[in-house]
C-alpha cells in the first residue's frame, strides 16, 4: 500500500518523533497509562491523539479514545479500558474501525482501486494485567502494557508520508472546515491563479502546536500568542467545536473585536462540528458573540452587554462612552465601572474564548473572566506584533490583577503560554519586508538621533518567539546582530511558487494618477490572464482619512473597464469584506482589512507611511498590517519623497536577502524610540500641538525681553530645568 | 423638444453611478441596464426582478434587510442606504418610474462597535442621532387606469412608506436629479469636502401635473 505520486510536501505534519496532543476522554488514567506505554517504545513516530472528537455519523457516535496516526502503522484506534473488564471488545473495536473507514473512505485522495492507502486497525487496551488476557492470542488484539510492543510489531504496515499527511488531513478534517468558497479550476498550469490552488491545497493540516492548542484543556486561563496568519482563528474556532463536542453541556463563548470574525467563526465552528460529528453545533450553548454589545436580540448581543444584563448594571453605547471616557478609553472605561458596579457577578459561563485580545481592553478581559465559573477557562489570542510596540501585550499578572491577600489571580504555567510559531499567511520575504518596515529597521536615522529605528522590542526573547533566529551577532541590546526567519516558522513552500523578486514589488510613481492606472491595469491583466479571481485582490489604503478619496478614482477607472468593485465601509455586515457570490474586487482601508487576507494585495500611496510628524509608530504598523494581509504576492506603490525613502528601505531588505540586520538599541536607546515615535491618541496630540504652540510663545517672549526668566518665579524655573535641563 | 428616450435615461443612470463612485458615495453598485419584454423596454439595476419590489405587509427594516440582502438595488451608499432606479418605456414613451432612496434602519445602531469609527474615521462624527432615517420615493405612471388627479398625480413622491402620501411633482424626474436632490438634502452638509459630479444636462420631461394638482402644494423638478 502507498501513494504513488510524488508531490512537494511542506515537511509536516511531524513524524520525526511521537507527538502528543492530549485532549479529554473517559478513561484518563488509562490513556495515561497508555500514552507512557506507547512513548516507551523505541523508533515510534507518528502522531498520538488523546480524545480527539472523531464519531460516527449521526446517533451511531462511538467516541475514539485513543488514536495513533504513524508511518508505520497507519492508523491504530485505541480501546482504552479502565479497569479489568474488557468484554465487548471485539464489537468495540470492529465498531470503531468500520465507523474510521467510512469516514477515510470519503476522501479520494486516500482510496486507490475501492481501497483505502492507509491501514485502519483497532487495539483493546487493558491496564491491569491478568489472567483473562494471558489466555488470549494475538489475534485477539487486547494488549497490556507488557504486550503491547509486540501487538504493535504485529500490525505493522508502512505507508508513505504523503499517505500519511493526507490521512492527518482526512481526520482533522481541516479541508472540509476550510471549504468557504468555490474550488479552483486554472487552466493554465503556472498561472498565478494555478499558483494560488496549489498553496491553498498544501495548507492542510493543523501542524502538532496547532493541534495542541486546539485539543488540550487547561484548568484554569490558557494564552495563545503568534503572529497574524499563524492560524490563531481556526484553533479558537475549533477549540470552541471541541470543547462542546466532549461537553454538550457547557456554557461557551467565543468573542472577538473585528465584527467579521463572527462570520468566519460561526463558519469554522459549524463544519467543524458537521464533519467531524454528523450534526450542528449547539448554538444556545456555544455563542459567537460581540465584545461590547448592543440591546435588540441575540446576534447583536455582546459579552459586555450582557454583563450588564445579568448583574443589573448601566448598559452604555459607544456614544456615550465616549463622552464619558474619551474615544480611547470608551471601552476600558465601561468595562471597568461596569466591574465596579458588580462585586459579585454571576458565573454564566464555563468557557470564554477570546481573539484579538491585543485590541480588546484589560478592563474587557476581566470583564470575562469574572463571568467564568471556577476553574475559569479563559483561553485568549493575541497576535505578538500586531502593534510592534515593543511591549507586546500585558502580562496576565497585571492583566488580571490581584487577589485580596495580594497574589496575582492569573499567573501562566509552560502549559497555558502557547505561542504559535508558523506563519502560513505571510512567506519569508513578505513577512521579513513587513518587519524591517515596520520597525523601522532599515530607516535612515533622523538628525540628531542614534537610531533610525521606529520601535523595537524591549525584551530580545520576543524575537525568537516569533520565529525569527541569529545567524550573525548577538541578538543583545546594545549589539549587532542579524535575524532571519527560520525555515520552522516560515515554511519555505509559502515562498516556492514564484520568485523571490516577485513576491514583494515596491514601486514609485509622479503621481497618484500614474499608480493608479498601473494599478487598473495590473488589476485587469490579474483577471484576465492571470487566472485570479475578484476575491483574490484587495487594494489597501493606509490612512483612514484619505482611504475615501485616494481609491475613488482608481475605481472609477476600473469601473469603466468593466471591472466591479466595492468599498468595505461601515456599513458592511460581519460577512462582507469580500462580496460574497459577486465578482467584486474589495478595496478597503487598512483596520477593516484587519483579519482578512488575499493572495495579490495592492498597497497605494505608501507614501504617507513613510514618516510622520507624530505618531511615526502607528503609520509603520498600518503598513505593516497592510502587507501582512496577503497569502502570497504584494505590491507596495506610491509617489514623492516619501516613498523614495521608503523604497530605499526595501531595497536594503532584499540586499541584505531578506535578513534583519541592525544594532539592537541600548535600554536608554529603547526609552526614547519609544517615546518619540509612538502612537498617540488625536487627544493627546491635540494637547501636544497646543502645548507647542504656548511654548513657542514663551520662548518668544524670553527672546524678546517681554517676559523674563525672574518672572517665572524661582520655583517654576527649577522645575523646567529639572525636566528639560538633563535632555531627558 | 423631443421626449428622453430609454437610451438617454441609461446613459444618465450610468453617468450618476460613475458619479457616486468618484465622490466615495457609493460603497457597492449594481448596473444599470436596458431590458426589452416585447415594445417595452426598461431601465432598470441588473438584479432587478419582477416582484422585487412589492411592498407588502412586512416592517421597514425587514424590507430594507431583504432588498440589501437580495442585492436589490443600483448603489449602497457609505452609511448604507440603497438607491433604486426603474425606467420603463412602452414604444419609446416613459410608461412608469420608480426611483427610491431607502436608508439604513441600523445606522444609528453605529454607535455599539467602537471599531467602527476606527475603520472609517470620515464617519465617526457624522452619526447623529437626532436624525430620522425616512425612506422616499419618486414614482411616475402614466396609464390611465392609474392616474387620478389630486389623489394618485402621474409624477408624485411619497415620503416615509405612507401609502396614501403622494404629493404631486411637475414631472418625471431624470436619475440624476434624484441622486442630486438625495445627496444634497441628505449628504451633503454631513461630508465635508464632498464633490459630486453629476451630468450637467440631465433628461426632462415635459410637465405632467394636472391642473388639480398645481392648485395644491407641490414639489418641482
């Protein structure tokens, strides 16, 4: 048995070892017992899944308690007996082999010739040993823990690894849940459309970290941390379908800050639950539901709204919070009076999924954790670089606060802290361009100061956590070093259809005119010859003031070619970004393009990310986010000064193929890139421009011996010179 | 002069949507397109069909979801609103129109998701809660079955979905004049900077008031 067709695999799913994703079942000391067994058995790779919700269609579920996907083997399910009592086992195990075969037998690309290409056996487990066992042969299939070596030997039966990968496909069943829109049919074999089927077919398997996060239930608060496309969504998604799956009865919430998750959550979740279990999810039960909320039935519902519900506390709307907290603060600012008007909240959930936690709040997290019930399961995702601020997200610690006696409420185990290293939106060069822009890392330094870096981390680990490794240097503060992108978290098939000059394009224009109609044609040559199709182009903005009138014409040019397009505004539902059943190009600003991706993104006039005269950090980020929207190609554009000096960025990026290379600032270093350049709220600009404006007056007045310095008052002028005199 | 013809009533509607795109107006649009059924011919927004637009007995955000969901419509605006433009010519004379400005029930509603304002920055402030969204229609049918002078005029609008409300108006009303009379009382002073460009030589009609009706209080195009 085994595949005959040699196709690139991306080096997953891992079989160098016996990988582990422990989920729940009946019999966990049993499948303990087993799990030690098995990883006592020298040479045994594969993938071992404990409780994964894998059943049968319909009534007929049997749940599978232990499953061992291995080259070797093929799969073996386990039936795992706690306890002596092993009767029943040859319906057990014929039960849950003829349910598993069915279930492959669904996927072509595991059956040749009416035959499937991977092994299905069953294996009774028993712990205790005695006589009963003894008395049975091999044939039998009840091994112990002294038997099972051999049983395993016995069923020995190698496929290849591409069978292997599409059988870890087939039972997570990923293709089914990432199945949205109509399958691709290029017809030329290099289009860049026939380009874009063969990495969207590759991506189809949760790698182990993934399935991890997905599959293993901490008691207590869990943190998922990665980078935007390292598949942070789906694991919620399917952690939430998992959790209901193996507890029907539980109380689940799944919330977000973008408004279009809810759709893509609701769709993940729903052919999960289809797939794997043959029925809907229990949507009573699992509620997708929005942070803050509105009054006015279910699905404008939001956790914080119904915080308010539930503890009898004031309900405000973003108008009035705003007027009470400030446009920034409007939603910490109710969730934290909402926390103090409710000592003791009820407990209305067991379960509290949360993503982009890095824009929701700590006041919110809070919020949810207070409405958890004991052992309060609060799992939180957040991507690591969305800001680039250099600190990150909170620590839970400050996060959750502390108790009454003092200690943190929420401190995280190895256990709870995963972080998800794989990227598989951006390939290395995007990725690596997207950070050296977004840090600034190639940027002239400006005069005066000692770097032109624009924000950096303050903790050096940051780094290797997502995913990026020294070749040169030292990765020390104060030091040289060079990073790249390790081929582990950046897998090289992201990167291998094309190019490498042809996946990150910079390009200057004279004029906004100029880029546009390079972009309208592009844009037309992208759908009729390259094989795209309307939802595989997005055109980014990155100044939300200007994103109207800088796309308008670029549209109406296109528009008179022919070429439908829409505009993702405020109006647009949770499900439409992208027009949905139409052939439509989505053009958008940058934060509604928060959490979408495409395979050809257009950044236009990239020039007004160049610098700035405040807020430099926050224009680097939203070309940053910008780039990292796309799954394979991205074409920055602009015009001016600005852009020239943003392509001599780029242009030192792909000199230096792709690497980080930069002295890492000293800490006083880091204390001012972050105070020069970060992002500030349009309040505290505003009292930044008037102060300014005051001081310029005095220093006005001093020069011109209408005022003097005696008049200050010998205190006030102490003070200025404390705070200004040293250059702090 | 010689009366607008289907051609010229297409090129208008063409000319006003290319007009709302440039202005950043219109989030989404469909064609407008010209449709033969034996000697009538329409104009009317491709995903028009028969039936569409009845409006029977269902609550104005209900007909609003469904005609947004069902892609009813020539434009979405920026804050939702849908535009609609039915022409219909029977041998080469205007028969009928309909030409309707449908708001958005929710925008108020804006106010619940603070990402909102974040993503669209233009419209953070110009939300205001003091104003009602009303839907308004400007309708035209000159068959004699319907007419009745002072009770259902040729050319009326009807404002608020009041079935009884037809105010009578001098004469059919060109696409454009509608997305300029639309736009200005309703857009206008809520964007700042707005320019739209609409055709300077518009379709008109010849007057098709009744005397009854000049006699009351009526709307001129």
């Amino acid at each position: 048995m085994g595949g005959n067709v040699q196709t690139v695999t991306d080096g997953s799913p891992e079989t160098d070892k016996l990988y582990v994703v422990r989920g729940t079942n009946q019999k966990p000391v049993a499948s303990d017992a087993l799990v030690e067994a098995l990883q006592a058995i020298p040479g045994l790779v594969g993938h071992l899944y404990v409780g994964f919700p894998i059943g049968g269609v319909g009534a007929n579920r049997q749940p599978i308690d232990v499953l061992l996907l291995s080259p070797e083997h093929g799969v073996i399910i386990f039936d795992v007996v706690e306890g002596t009592d092993f009767s029943g086992y040859t319906e057990r195990q014929d039960d849950a082999a003829t349910q598993m075969i069915a279930k492959l037998m669904g996927y072509k690309e595991l059956v040749q010739r009416r035959k499937l290409t991977v092994a299905v056996e069953s294996l009774t487990f028993v712990v205790g040993a005695d006589a009963s066992v003894s008395a049975l042969d091999e044939t039998d299939r009840v091994a112990t823990t002294i038997s099972l070596p051999s049983h395993l030997s016995a069923l020995r039966d190698p496929i290849s690894h591409e069978a292997f990968e599409r059988a870890v496909s087939a039972i997570q069943s990923l293709n089914a849940i990432r199945r949205t829109r109509t399958p691709r049919r290029p017809s030329k074999s290099d289009s860049l459309g026939a380009r874009l089927k063969r990495l969207e077919d590759s991506i189809a398997t949760l790698d182990v970290k993934q399935g991890q996060a997905v599959i293993e239930t901490v008691e207590g608060v869990q943190r998922i941390r990665g980078l935007a496309g390292s598949g942070k969504t789906i694991v919620l998604a399917l952690k939430a379908a998992y959790l209901q799956a193996q507890h029907p009865d539980w109380r689940i919430a799944v919330t977000f800050n973008t408004r279009s998750l809810k759709g893509q959550f609701k769709r993940l979740i729903n052919n999960f639950t289809v797939e794997q279990l043959g029925e809907e999810p229990d949507w009573e039960n699992l509620r997708v539901v929005n942070s803050w909320g509105a009054p006015g039935g279910p699905d404008r519902d939001g956790l914080y709204h119904e915080f308010c519900r539930e503890n009898g506390v004031e309900y405000r709307d973003f108008r009035s919070a705003k007027n009470m907290f400030g446009f920034e603060k409007a939603f910490s600012g109710v969730c934290g009076d909402a926390l103090n008007s409710a000592p003791n909240p009820r407990q209305v959930y067991d379960v509290v999924l949360i993503d982009e936690a890095q824009d929701l709040p700590p006041e919110f997290l809070r919020l949810c954790y207070s409405m958890l019930s004991s052992p309060k399961r609060l799992v939180y995702a957040y991507d690591e670089l969305q800001t680039l601020n250099g600190e990150g997200m909170q620590s839970p610690e400050s996060i959750f606060g502390e108790s009454a006696r003092g200690r943190p409420l929420v401190t995280l185990s190895p256990e709870q802290d995963l972080i998800l290293q794989k990227c598989y939106r951006n390939s290395r060069p995007v990725l690596s361009a997207a950070h050296a822009l977004g840090f600034g890392i190639y940027r002239e330094a400006p005069r005066g100061a000692s770097t032109g870096l624009v924000q950096m981390f303050s903790q050096t680990s940051l780094w290797t956590d997502v995913g990026y490794a020294p070749v040169s240097g030292q990765l020390r503060l104060g030091h040289k070093v060079e990073l790249a992108r390790t081929e582990e978290s950046s897998p090289r098939f992201l990167e291998s259809h094309s190019t490498l000059d042809s996946l990150v394009e910079f390009k200057i224009f004279d004029s906004a005119q100029q880029q546009n109609s390079w972009v309208a044609k592009a844009i037309e040559q992208n759908l009729r010859e390259d094989e795209l199709r309307h939802d595989d182009i997005v055109v980014i903005n990155t100044d939300p003031l200007t994103t109207r009138q800088n796309l308008s014409p670029l549209r109406v040019q296109l528009l008179e070619n022919g070429i439908h397009t829409h505009l993702a505004g405020v109006d647009s539902g949770p499900d439409t970004f992208f027009a949905e059943g139409q052939a439509s190009v989505t053009f958008t600003g940058v934060y509604r393009a928060k959490g979408n991706e495409a395979g050809m993104v257009y950044v236009v006039n990239a020039q007004e990310c160049h610098s700035s005269a405040r807020n430099l950090a926050l224009v680097r980020n939203r070309l940053f986010t910008a780039m990292t929207r796309s799954k394979a190609w991205v074409r920055v554009l602009g015009y001016g000064p600005g852009m020239e000096a943003l392509k001599a960025e780029f242009d030192k990026v792909v000199e230096e193929e792709w690497r980080l290379s930069f002295r890492y600032p000293t800490q006083g270093e880091l204390a001012t890139i972050a105070v020069s350049n970060r992002e500030m709220s349009k309040e505290e600009e505003a009292r930044v421009e008037e102060t300014k404006a005051s001081l310029a007056g005095l220093i006005d007045d001093l020069a011109a011996g209408r005022l003097y310095k005696e008049d200050l008052g010998p205190e006030t002028l102490e003070q200025l010179q404390r705070l200004i005199g040293n250059g702090q | 002069m010689a009366e607008p013809r289907a051609r010229d009533v297409l090129s208008d509607a063409m000319a006003t949507i290319r007009a709302l795109v440039a202005a950043g107006l219109a989030n989404d649009y469909n064609n407008v397109v010209s449709r033969r059924r034996g000697s009538a011919e329409s104009v009317e927004y491709s995903t028009f069909t028969s039936g569409a637009d009845l409006l029977s007995d269902v609550s104005y955000a209900e007909l609003y979801e469904s005609q947004l969901r069902d892609r009813l419509y020539a434009i979405r605006m920026l804050d939702g609103a849908l535009l609609q433009i039915n022409y219909r010519f029977i041998s080469r004379r205007l028969e009928r129109h309909r030409l309707a400005y449908l708001p958005s029930p929710l925008l108020v509603d804006f106010d619940d998701d603070p990402s909102v304002y974040i993503a669209d920055e233009l419209w953070a402030d110009a939300v205001d809660h003091r104003q009602v969204p009303v839907p308004i229609r400007f309708d035209y049918d000159d068959r004699s079955s319907v007419f009745k002078p002072g009770v259902h005029p040729k050319s009326h609008v009807t404002l608020g979905q009041h079935k009884n409300c037809r105010i009578p108006v001098t004469a059919p009303i060109s696409a454009s004049s509608f997305v300029g009379f639309v736009t200005q009382h309703f857009y206008a002073e809520r964007i700042p900077g707005l320019q739209l460009t609409l055709p300077s030589r518009p379709p008109r009609w010849t007057t098709s008031i009744d005397d009854l009706e000049k006699g009351m209080t009526h709307m001129v195009v």
